[in-house]
C-alpha cells in the first residue's frame, strides 16, 4: 500500500539543490559512459556531449508526482541533433532519477544554446 505525502512549498523548495545535483551527476556519469559507446551511438554520443548543463527552474508537486521543469543549455559548437533528441537524454536522466525520487517527471522548458 502506498502511502501519499503532501509537501510544503518549503519543503519543495528545498528539493531543489539535491535536484539539480543528482542530474548533475547523472549526466556527467552519461558522459562519461558515452566515452565507450561505439559507432552505431554516435548521434547519441554527440547529444550527451552538445550539453553544456542542465538547470533545474521550477520543481512543482503534481498528484501524479513531482514535476521538474529543466533548462537545456547547449554548446552552440556542437548543436546538430533535433530537440526528440534531447528528450531521450531527458527521459534517461529521469529513469535513473527515479531510484532517489521515484515519482519524478521531468519535462524541458527551454533549450538553449551559449
């Protein structure tokens, strides 16, 4: 059975530096996986590589969960991939966010490239 909490906007709030730190790591640990991928991965390669960072700008609690709306920032030197392809990136990233927060959504606000 499960049981359903209900957060404090505080609470919430103070959600959002461990976050922005787990996706942090998780995509430097992406990239650094992506250093062993072979050719058949390359598109994926260079659109793990293209990213620059991700911020988190507003997280929300939603009944279906918690919603993390995310900022994409992209090395315009290496920006060729589509923007279906930063949502397989984003879809990794909240698969394995899911073992620390596990009804977590994330969605992408913006993208942009510096």
């Amino acid at each position: 059975m499960s049981k359903n909490y209900i957060l404090s906007e505080k609470q919430i709030q103070s959600m959002i530096p461990f976050i922005q730190n787990r996706i942090d790591s998780i995509l430097d640990d992406i990239k650094t996986e992506s250093e062993d991928w072979g050719l058949g991965e390359m598109s994926e390669y260079h659109t793990v590589n293209s990213v620059n960072g991700i911020e988190v700008i507003d997280v929300y609690p939603q009944s279906y969960g918690i919603v993390v709306n995310l900022y994409f920032i992209l090395d315009l030197d290496k920006t060729k991939t589509s923007e279906s392809d930063y949502q397989d990136l984003r879809a990794e990233i909240q698969s394995r966010l899911k073992n620390w927060i596990p009804k977590i959504k994330l969605f992408i606000s913006d993208i942009h490239s510096i």
